[in-house]
C-alpha cells in the first residue's frame, strides 16, 4: 500500500510535495488541560503515523505527527502534542517543558525549531470556562494560535450551543469547533493551523482577574439552549453516579472490583499469548541447537540471544493489554474519580492518588508500573513512586513463594496460603514505609493537593486505546528489551564457563552405566529391560551430578562461594548464595538455579512436582549433613525475595524514568539493605529459638 493510499484508507488525503519536499515546515505545539481529547485529536489529524520523542534532559515525552488533512497545501504542519496540564504557571515537570517549548528554548530529539510558528490549544466544549483560563495563559504569550473547540457534538447533545463568532472576538483568535470522535471539522482545523495569526486581544495578568475573565467569556458564548432535554439527563446521570463512586463508603468497594477484573482479564486473557510467545522462542532456540554445531556459537544464540529475547517478548501482552484496559478506564473518565478516591488512602505516606495505578501495576509486573508513573504530576511524588514500586509483590515472584511455602508448610495448603498473603502484605507495607521515609528526606516537600478535573462521562476510544497500547509496548521492547537482553547474555556466560572435566565421581557413573548396557545387550527378555532402565538412571543422576559440578566451577558459582560469607548471617551456603546471585537477572530463575546445583532436576525441571521439591528439601551442604533448606533459613529466603531488588531490567528501566543512574543505585542500595536486615533478624530469631 502507498502512502497515498494508506491515508486514504483511514479518511486522510496526503499532502501535496515536490521532488524537493514541503516548502515550508511549520511545528506546531498541541496544548491543554488532560482529559480535553487532546490525544484523541491528534491520533484525527496525524493517524497512525506519528513518532515518539524524549525532550533532552528529561523523561517527558512528545509524540510528533504530521497533519494530513487538508490537500493542496505546500506548508507541512508537524503537530507536538505535549503533556497534558491545568496551568503554565504550576511548578511540575510538564508544566515547564510546555513553558520551555513555546518560549523556542527546548524541542523534542530530532525536531530542532526555535518559536513555533502557530500553537493549537484543545479545549473541552463541555467546560468551557475552566478551559478558558489556560487559553488565556497561552494567549499572553502572544505567538499565532488556533483553539480546537473539542467534543461540540457532546456539548451539543447537553443542549449547549456555543456562538463561535462571539467567541473569536473576545479571543482575538481562530476558534475552530471539531469532535475528533467523529472527524467533523479536523479538515478546517488542518487549515486554520497553516494561517494561524497572533491573537488581537490580550487577557488579564492577575490569576483572579483571569479566571473572572474566563467566566465572563464562557456566559458571553453560550447561545440559548436548543430546548433539548439530553443536557438534563445526562448531567442528572453524572450527578448521581459521582456521590456513589467517589464515596470512601461505595467508591473504594467499586474501585477494588474494578481492578480485580483488570488484572484477572490481564492474567487469564494474556496468558494464553505469552504461553504462544514462550513455545516459539523454546521451539527457536532448540531449532537452533540442532542446527548449528556444538561450540560456543551455538550456545550463544540459543541460550544467551533467544532466551533473551524471549525473556523480553513474553511479557508484551501483559503489558500491552495492561496499558489497553487502562486507557479505556481513562478514556470513560472513571480512573480520574478512582484517583481522587485513593488519594485520601495514600496522602499520608506522601504518595497522589496517581500512584495507586502504577502501584497496583507493579503486582504484575514491576516494569510498567514504573513507566505508568508518567500520569503522576509531580516529580518529588512520581520518584518516591518509581522507588517503591518494586517493593509490591511482582508474578516473577511467584515461583520462588510456591517453592519456599512448599518447604515449610507440606501438606498444609491453608497455612501456605496465609504466608502467600503475608508476602504480599509485606511487601506493601515496606513499600508505603519506604515512601513515607522518602518523602521526609531525599524527596522532602510539601504533599500538593490533588487538582483534578472531573471529566465528563464518554463512551472510550478504541482507536485511542490502540494507539497507546502500541506505543506503550513499543517502549518497552525498545528501552527494556536491549537491557535485558544484555543482562541474559552475560549471565548466561558467566553460568556456563569455563568449561570444566567432569568429576571422577560422574566418570565411574558413565562407565558403570556403559557396562550395564553392554550386560543388558547380551540378555533378552525382561531383564534386559531391567538393565537399560538402569542405565538411563545411572547417565541421568551422571548429568544432575555433572551440571551441578559445572555451575559450582563456573563464574557465577566461584562469585556465589566469593560472597557466600556476606550472605552466611542470612544462613546461607555457596550454593544458596549462587541462587540468590543467578536471580538477579530474573526472580524466577532461583528455582530452576537451586535445582540444577542441588542436583535435583534439569535447568526446566518442574518445582511442582513433589519428587523434585522434597529433593530439594533434603539436599545437602558440604558437610554432607546438614540441609541447605533448614526452617529458619527458609523464613530468611521468604523475607529475603519478597523485599530485595532482585531484577536488574528493572533497574534500567528505573534509570531511564527516574532521570538518571543515581535513582536506580539508590533503589538498589535501600531495597537490599531493608531485605539484608529484614532476613538477618528473622533467621538468627529462629535460630535462637532452635529451629536452625
């Protein structure tokens, strides 16, 4: 398809060009209160193709598309649609990246411009005169600017109808009336940005004076209503669902069953997709293994690249229908309300109501929870927010609590259970704690109250939802994926060499297992039978007792005997210590680790299998004695995993939001410590009380 026809498909004419290209670029910011459908008309104007850009210096994000509605045009107008804010003057992030792009000193990566040559500002039909008070703010700045009169088709279905003309006069500016849901005026809008003038009128200074002016303005618009009683049912809805989903007595109630549906979609929907995803990188990377020859090479692309990749991918619908569900909970305006609700809940730890969804994210995945912080407006608040949110109980988690509860409590599912839900309020209460703290040191400053504007109710967009879904998850591959995969690689390598001789021990085995063969290949019947099942179990216990000896020898088994004495208070050995290491990389590779160096299965053996968890119960230290796995030591693995930052994607991803390595290294550096101190006081308690 070409380019023409892809524009036409999505009901949007190409622009006209010459071999030379447009003759004229015109940059055009896109400004806002949230939730006016700012996002939404950018997605009309642009369609799907569109970039995503950083700012130098910061973590915001500017999505550039080009307009394509109007033909017959040379200028190509290149729309920046910035974060969404209630006021220029406020001191937050995104506030001052919008002051900075319209004073020409700051343009997002790639799109270098001094002034913008027109600004578009989205206003909400249905609120005018709250609009009309950053329209103003823009307005002093005196550049050319256009206002896009969004969603007029709800505003008219309220029966509020706007006069235009008088509108225009009092701006001194094009007022331009368009519903991106259904396309109407996106075309007169494409035009008026290319013929944008410098307003003839100029609005009040004082922030009192403005919001009068604003007022005065709103009433001085609007026409007579048509006499239409939609306006009047459909406020009367909004009035009544609002008492009863805001309510700390209703509104908390709903909100958990809203969520518990969000993450049982995500959970139960998303899995059969990453079961895909997870088959086609296994089947990749034993494709691979029998194609290439054995040596390093191969090992490198099946068990280091793929595995990597995959390692990545299969966590993408997850995330992606995360962010989906998401946007649609915002597009409808109720996640707005859900954060005014949960503000009162997390206010006195120094968190917004923003953060319970990034919070409530992490217990799935740690990642987009952090990336979800964005919709926190205050930069002291989202970091505390990044900081902790690691801290919630993550899925990686899960395979570790299956195994250590099995360990404790065998045959005993209820009190299993209750210790699974101690995890998970553990790590909850360490977080809000670890916040608290925060915001009364490194983070100290006072809690803003929480300016939120009640949208209206609408029906979401699709289209919208889609549009964020792919970018979200676009990010994450790229700003996650090559992390991750870097960190797989080398502890692959690190896992694997040097090679090492097998021990004396495993090549009596093989010679003992060969022997059995042969006696096997000289009878007939049910005893050779007999024999070669022999066989198999003497080379299988051969293999267990080989791969143990390679990962003890190899670097990260040499490390893990290195740095066992840290980790002795905690109670435990070299072979403990290699689990928790390996770990680093993903949670749950701790089972899979323990079972390889215990001897109890392969590096895919199956923890729910009972064989395998009582082996690894029973399995040894080098003393030959005592277990590795005793009581107290299983508490201290159990504290251990549910407050440590054990993932180093995560980490990455922290730098990357957070604005630097500082915050990663310090999330790192508070989250061990609290689980080094948490674990220690739990085992040498038990100890002492005898269960060692």
């Amino acid at each position: 398809m070409s380019e023409g026809e892809h524009f036409a498909a999505v009901g949007i004419a190409a622009p006209r060009t010459s071999e030379a290209g447009p003759t004229e670029i015109l940059h055009v910011p896109l400004l806002g209160n949230p939730n006016t459908g700012k996002t939404t008309l950018f997605n009309a104007l642009c369609g799907l193709r569109h970039k995503t850009s950083n700012f130098p210096g910061t973590t915001q994000e500017a999505r550039i598309g080009v307009v394509r509605v109007a033909q017959g045009q040379d200028a190509e107008v290149r729309l920046i649609d910035l974060p969404g804010i209630y006021s220029l003057e406020l001191d937050v992030l995104e506030a001052s990246v919008c002051r900075d792009v319209l004073a020409g000193r700051l343009s997002p990566r790639g799109e270098p411009f001094g002034d913008p040559e027109a600004v578009c500002i989205v206003v909400d039909a249905t609120n005018l005169a709250r609009n009309l008070v950053f329209v103003g703010e823009v307005l002093r700045r005196r550049l050319p600017t256009v206002v896009a009169l969004n969603m007029i088709d709800l505003a008219r279905a309220e029966g509020r109808e706007i006069n235009l003309r008088t509108l225009e006069e009092q701006l001194g500016c094009r007022v331009v009336a368009v519903s991106a849901r259904k396309g109407e005026g996106l075309a007169t809008l494409a035009s008026a940005l290319r013929s944008a003038t410098v307003p003839t009128h100029s609005p009040p200074g004082e922030q009192s004076e403005l919001e009068q002016w604003a007022d005065r303005l709103a009433v001085r618009s609007m026409q007579p209503a048509t006499g239409s009683d939609a306006g009047a049912s459909r406020l009367s809805i909004s009035d009544r669902l609002d008492p009863i989903l805001v309510s700390p007595w209703t509104g908390i109630p709903i909100f958990a069953a809203v969520m518990v549906a969000v993450f049982y979609v995500i959970f139960s929907v998303a899995q059969f997709p990453m079961d895909w995803i997870d088959g086609v990188f296994g089947y990749a990377a034993d494709s691979v293994e029998s194609v290439l020859p054995p040596g390093i090479l191969r090992d490198l692309i099946a068990r280091g690249v793929v595995v990597g990749i995959g390692a990545t991918a299969v966590f993408v619908p997850q995330i992606c229908l995360l962010f989906f569900l998401i946007s649609l909970l915002e597009d409808t305006g109720y996640l707005a309300r859900a954060a005014l609700l949960m503000h009162r809940v997390l206010q006195p730890f120094g968190l917004p109501g923003h953060a319970f969804v990034p919070l409530l994210s992490s217990h799935a995945c740690a990642l987009p929870g952090i990336m979800s912080t964005r919709v926190i407006p205050d930069r002291r608040e989202r970091l505390a927010t990044i900081l902790v949110a690691p801290f919630m109980t993550c899925s990686a988690r899960l395979p570790v609590y299956v195994l250590v509860t099995s360990l404790l409590f065998k045959g005993r599912p209820f009190y299993a259970g209750l210790a699974f839900v101690g995890c998970y309020m553990v790590g909850a209460i360490a977080g809000l704690a670890s916040a608290f703290i925060a915001r009364r040191t490194i983070l100290k400053g006072p809690s803003r109250p929480m300016v939120l504007e009640l949208p209206t109710y609408k029906i979401p967009s699709l289209r919208t939802a889609l549009a964020t879904t792919i970018d979200r998850g676009w990010v994450f591959l790229k700003n996650a994926g090559t992390n991750i995969l870097a960190i797989c690689i080398v502890l692959w390598w690190l896992g694997s060499y040097p090679h090492v001789p097998p021990p004396p021990q495993v090549v009596a085995m093989r010679l003992e297992a060969a022997e059995v063969r042969t006696r096997a290949a000289e009878t007939t019947g049910v005893i050779a039978g007999e024999l070669g099942s022999r066989a198999e179990e003497i080379e299988a216990s051969a293999d267990k007792l080989e791969a143990a000896n390679a990962k003890a020898r190899s670097f990260i088994g040499r490390m893990g005997k290195a740095v066992q004495p840290v980790f002795a208070p905690l109670g435990y050995d070299w072979q403990l210590t290699v689990g928790v290491l390996t770990s680093f990389a993903a949670r749950e590779v701790f089972v899979s680790t323990m079972a390889v160096v215990t001897s109890a299965g392969g590096d895919n053996a199956d923890v729910h299998n009972e064989g395998i968890v009582q082996s690894i119960a029973n399995a040894p230290r080098d003393d030959g004695k005592t277990p590795i796995f005793t009581t107290a030591t299983c508490w201290s693995v159990l504290v251990f995993f549910v407050l440590a930052m054990q993932c180093l994607p995560t980490l990455a991803v922290t730098a990357k939001e957070a604005g630097g390595a500082k915050w990663a290294l310090l999330q790192l550096g508070w989250m061990s410590a609290v689980a080094y101190a948490a674990a220690f006081t739990v085992y040498q308690s038990l100890r002492l009380a005898g269960f060692s």
